[in-house]
C-alpha cells in the first residue's frame, strides 16, 4: 500500500495559546478541536491552523525555523523511506499521541520542522 498526501497544514507560533484559541474563535471563526498550555488544533471547515507555544528563549520548540505539518493516509510506508533514505531514525514514529495522529517529523537545512501525520 502506498502513501496518499492528502494537505499542509501551518504550525504558527503562539505566546498565549488559550488566549489566541479564544481569538481565533471569536475574530475567524475557527472551533478548537484540541488544545492544552503547548498546542491547539483548530478547524473551520476545511481549513486546519495548528498553534505552538513560542517564547522565543532557548528551550522554545519553534527556536529556529517554521513548523509545517504534512496530512497523509496510510503513513508507515512513507516512514519506512524515510527511515531508509536516513532522515530519521527507526524510533521516531510516534504512535497514539494525545492529539489522536500517528506521527514523526524531522528539520530541513534551515531548521524548518516537517511533520508528516495521520489521524487515528
């Protein structure tokens, strides 16, 4: 079985996670499917915007580079040449995460983090 992409979706960073959820709701329109101190997804129909906590200190996760995240179908294969071409080590997929993806991810030349998931 092959991988199918199926969309991009746009990590943006975040300094106030609830308080932007709230804005993105209140001025957009956009529902938030999950969201806790780090992270939210929200959606408004097809439209997927992803939020990250950024402090821009050095522990911060988007430190660095942009954030996008690849939705596909059927991702092991995809894993499994991606493990072969030495982008990422075998232990990287990461299963069942509490954001309901199979999911890994890697970083380009620039520090821009690729994340390809699925949803279970």
């Amino acid at each position: 079985m092959n991988t199918e992409l199926l969309k991009m979706i746009p990590v943006l960073p975040s300094a106030n996670i609830a308080r932007d959820v709230s804005w993105y709701k209140e001025q957009a329109g956009f529902e938030a499917w999950f969201f806790d101190d780090m992270y939210a997804v929200l959606y408004r129909e097809n439209l997927v915007i992803h939020l990250q906590w950024h402090a821009g200190t050095e522990s911060d996760p988007l430190n660095g580079g942009s954030v996008i995240r690849i939705a596909v179908k059927e991702i092991e294969p995809l894993f499994n040449e991606f493990v072969q071409r030495g982008t990422v080590s075998a232990d990287s997929f990461k299963r069942g995460t509490p954001w309901e993806t199979n999911e890994f991810g890697f970083f380009d030349l620039n520090r821009n983090a690729v994340f390809i998931m699925e949803d279970i």
